[in-house]
C-alpha cells in the first residue's frame, strides 16, 4: 500500500489539504484525467481546500486491488504540492 493511504471501509482512502480551493480543485481536475486514463474512477469530496479519496474496484465487488494501487501512486505523484 501507498505511503498515506489506508483502508476504510474497504476502501484505500487519503485525504489531501491544499493551500487553498482553487488548488485543491486544480489537484482534483489532474487526478480526474489521470483516472480516465486509467479508467479507473475515484469516489471523491472536496470541501474547500481538501480532498477526501476513497478507492476501491467495482468490478471486483468493491474490494482494492493493483487497479487501486496504480491510482493511488499516480495521485501521490501529483499531490507533491499538497499539504496532507
């Protein structure tokens, strides 16, 4: 498992502040094309300058999987100006 995240609920989950909204929403904006890239899609939130990840695979029946995995290394690789 990625460095910061952990399972909750099933789910490998990581929760990332930023300096403000606008940063927090340009993180979110990189992650989402990452993950369609990947066709892999987060269950998210964003309130103000934080964003909550939730990750888990639905075709496995919700369990995390390398799916998840590579998500969640890519999200770290762009999260270097977050706050965490």
């Amino acid at each position: 498992m990625s460095a910061g995240w952990d399972i909750r609920e099933g789910k490998l989950c990581r929760s990332f502040t930023f300096k403000d909204f606008s940063e927090a929403f340009a993180f979110m904006t990189r992650v989402a094309m990452i993950a369609e890239k990947q066709n892999h899609h987060p269950e998210w939130s964003n309130v103000y300058n934080t964003v909550h990840i939730a990750l888990s695979t639905h075709d496995a029946g919700g369990a995390v999987t390398e799916k998840d995995q590579r998500l969640a290394a890519a999200i770290d690789r762009l999260s270097v100006n977050a706050a965490t």
